[in-house]
C-alpha cells in the first residue's frame, strides 16, 4: 500500500549527467591498438558484471583486453589499465547543469517533493569519483550506485534496493529514465515511471503527479 510520501527516483546519465563524451571509446580504442569497433563491442559485451559490482576495475579492463587479444599474458600492464581505467572515468564525468538545478529545486518545501533520489547503474570506482566531483549528491535523500548496492537495473533487485533504504513502498516512487527497459522494469515491480525526454516535459509531469500544495491558513 502507497503512503503520503512522494520519491521522485532518478537515473543518472542521460537525465541529469551527460552520456558519454564523443570520440571517448575511439581514444580508448587507440591506446589499445584496436580497430574502434572491436574496442567499443568488447568495452561493453564485459561491462554488466561491472557495472554490478560483481568485478574489479583491474578485472573489467583485462577481461576488455582479452577479449580483443585472446593470446594476451595473464599479467597485463598496471600502468595500461589504470590509464585505461582514468580516461573511462573521465569520459563520463559531464553533467547537465541545469538538470542539477532542477533537481535540487525539487526538495524545496514549496515544490511539495520531500524525498529525491538517484538510482545509477555505474562502477563502484566510477561512483566513487562522482560523489567527490558532484557535492550535490550528498543532498539528496538516497544514492544507489549499482556497484555499491550489487545490483543493476533493469534488475528488480536495484529497484527493491529502493524501496527498502527508504522504507517506502513502491507508489510511492516517480522513477525516471532515459531508457524505456529500465522505467518498464521499475513499472513492473510497482513504481510510476517516466522515459526522460527534456527537463520541460519532466517538469510537467512531475507537477501533475506531486499533490496540489495548499497554503498555510492564517
């Protein structure tokens, strides 16, 4: 059953951060003496048990580099990965400025939001660079960075997450994605969910969601 509260949920990157920077996994590509098609193909074919917390940085970029050189030796340069590991950080580390603003915007009182939080599928090394870059992210009221919860979505098990740090019920989220699977996913285990399109359109939803704020009697 919903209770009173109102948790607008958000993903991270393609609503309020970037996607990531052009040309990025072409650089990354170069530095491994790869043809960008391979590199982009094997870059993410090794990225969900990443992404899921289930691997290490140093683990995803070999299983990267074996995949494009089968023959590669056990023991891979420590300096390639972690300039490999730095330049993927990077490439991911742009935010949208004025999405920053309106969420922020959304936990003040006279918007009627109490609760916002974020649920990002990312590394745990990514997620730990973001929080020291982004200070905003320390105000919001819950972050779940699938690295550091152990579970990605569309996974029920990262919603769930949710739901429980929060002590909620699924209602009572807004779950808001630029990906149609994710806001299906989050749907399917009880949420109300958004396919992020524009902050203005956003914006418009989620004032037709939130509870008409009244004023204060005098």
């Amino acid at each position: 059953m919903p209770t009173d509260r109102h948790i607008v949920l958000f993903d991270l990157f393609g609503v309020i951060a970037r996607h990531q920077r052009p040309g990025a996994l072409a650089k990354m590509a170069a530095r491994c003496h790869a043809p960008t098609d391979a590199f982009t193909t094997a870059y993410w074919a090794c990225r969900p048990p990443y992404d899921a917390g289930q691997q290490s940085a140093p683990e995803y970029w070999t299983a990267v580099l074996r995949s494009l050189s089968p023959s590669l030796p056990l023991s891979v340069e420590a300096d390639t990965i972690e300039e490999l590991r730095l330049a993927d950080i990077d490439s991911w580390s742009r935010v949208d400025s004025r999405m920053v603003a309106y969420v922020q915007s959304l936990r003040q009182p006279l918007r009627g939001v109490a609760e916002v939080a974020l649920l990002s599928n990312i590394p745990s090394d990514h997620a730990d660079a973001f929080l020291a870059a982004q200070p905003w992210l320390h105000t919001l009221d819950h972050v779940a960075f699938s690295g550091k919860i152990k579970a990605a979505k569309p996974s029920p098990a990262a919603f769930h997450h949710c739901v429980v740090a929060l002590r909620a019920a699924p209602a009572d989220f807004l779950f808001v994605d630029d990906r149609e699977e994710n806001v299906r996913a989050a749907q399917a285990v009880g949420m109300n969910g958004h396919v992020f399109t524009g902050r203005d359109e956003l914006a418009a939803v989620i004032d037709t969601w939130l509870p008409t704020r009244r004023p204060a009697r005098k």
